[in-house]
C-alpha cells in the first residue's frame, strides 16, 4: 500500500527545505572565499604559514645583531648542551608577536628548568628595518616579566638582514610575507625548540603553550630528540579576535559544520524510512 499523496508531498517538501539548509549553511563559507582568477597573485596573508621541517638544521652560520649591535654569527646560541627556545616576529607586530611572546614567558614562568642555565632562548626579527633600540626594550620588558635571576645570560634578541632572516625561517618552515598596504608582516604564530646544535625537535602552534609540554619539549631537545609532526588539523578551528586580543575557537564555523551534518543525517534517515514504507507496501 502507498502512502498518501500528501504524506508523500510533505516529505519531498521537508527534503528540498533540508537541502536548502545545507545550501544557507554553507553559503557564509563559499562567500569567504571567492574563485581566484589566473590573474590574481596570493596575498599576504595567503603566503603566510609553517611548514613543519623536523629535525632540519638551522644554519648556524647566518651573522645578526644583538640588542647591543655587535655582529654575532648564530651558531654562538647553540652550544651543544643546551637547546634553544625559537621566536620569530618582530616588535611593531600589532597583535600577534607579543602575544607569542607574554603566553611563552607564562609557560617558563611555570616550569623548573632556569632560562640560561637550562636552555636558551632567541627572538629573532624579521623585520630587517626594526630598531635596535625597539629591540633592547623589548628584551628588557620580557626579562622583567619572567623575572629571574641569571635570565639575561639566557635571552638572546637578533636582528639581521633580509638574506639572512629568510635562510633561517626557510630552514625552519616559517612563511612571512610583507603586506605594503598595511605596513605589516603577515606570519604564523608559533615557537619551535631547536636541540642543543640547532635541529628543529618541536613546534608549539598558536599562542597557548603548556608548562608541562614545553617542559617535556626542553628535555628531549636536550638529549637531541626529535618529535613527530603536530597534527595542524587544530590550528584552524582557532581564530585571532582582534577585540579581546586573544585566540578562541571559531564557534561559527563549528557550528555550520555541526548544522550541516546534522541536516543531513536527518534527511538520509527520512530517505530510508520512506524507502522501507515503499518497500512494505
């Protein structure tokens, strides 16, 4: 026995209202990202992500400037003991840079191992027009922050030029580009743990760096360990808030994403059940 007409022509209605739910859901997601011509060159912030290069050797033969100005070669801060905490930004950075920079200084703050004794850490510019003395104040405002003594034996703040800011955030995956319009560096947030000879062992993503992982991180860096990928999956369900100066998860899109599944189970069970109603009678 067939169903009624109208039960039939209440579902087929229920089933075109569900695909154009899934259409509107998804709607908001198609508009973010209009169709690139041939033409049309990535922006800067398209350029812009990291690259996970494990186990990668930075070349220690790169020359900088300290805080101070004086010209250091890069293969100085590895000393074969100690492994070496990787930042890279830049002052002027609007947002995101001190915001790596405070959540990092947090994590250190936490943990039992002594910047300088323990490991060291370099934050390395890419700007090559950033001011030394832009430069100096900002060490001195970390230091402050993690506020233990023999510190400033242990943080290392560098300049360089541009060959060489590009050699050593290629050999660690870190893509930056410059956006004139803005007057910015479009960059990732992250920092990664080198081993004592300067191999990259760990990435931590974001701005959210757990003591105990940043700990552990330190410790197999030191023994000249080397960790597996991050799954970088996580990194896209966070986005910056410009408003609260914080990341937080892009509850929006979890939430289309979560529609729409739901809208489509929903119409496959009424498919089904329709189905079997056929079938019976």
């Amino acid at each position: 026995m067939r169903p009624p007409p109208h039960i039939v022509a209440v579902w087929l209605a229920t089933l075109v209202v569900l695909a154009l739910a899934v259409v509107a859901l998804a709607a908001p997601a198609w508009a973010a990202s209009p169709p690139k011509s041939a033409l049309d060159q990535p922006s800067a912030i398209d350029r812009a992500g990291l690259q996970q290069k494990l186990d990668s050797q930075v070349p220690t033969d790169l020359t900088f400037r300290n805080s101070k100005g004086e010209r250091v070669e890069l293969g100085r801060y590895f000393d074969g003991e100690r492994p070496v905490i990787l930042a890279l930004g830049y002052v002027d950075c609007p947002h995101l840079c001190s915001l790596v920079h405070e959540e990092m200084i947090k994590s250190l703050e936490k943990i039992s191992l002594d910047m300088g004794e323990d490991y060291r850490v370099l934050s390395v510019s890419i700007d090559p027009d950033e001011p030394l003395d832009l430069t100096q104040s900002a060490r001195q405002r970390y230091l402050q922050m993690y506020g233990r003594d023999g510190a400033s034996d242990g943080w290392h703040s560098l300049v360089g030029d541009k060959p060489s800011i590009a050699r050593l955030a290629e050999s660690v995956g870190f893509d930056y580009a410059y956006d004139a319009e803005k007057d910015q560096y479009a960059h990732p947030g992250a920092i990664m743990v080198l081993t004592p000879d300067g191999s990259v062992s760990r990435y931590f993503f974001g701005v959210d760096y757990p003591p105990n992982d940043v700990k552990l991180g330190l410790l197999d860096a030191s023994e000249g360990s080397v960790g597996s990928p991050v799954d970088r999956v996580l990194m896209r369900c966070f986005h910056y808030d410009p408003k609260t100066g914080k990341y937080s998860v892009a509850i929006m899109n979890v939430m289309r994403l979560a529609g729409g599944a739901t809208v489509l189970v929903l119409a496959l069970g009424m498919l089904v059940a329709f189905r079997r109603r056929r079938r019976g009678a």
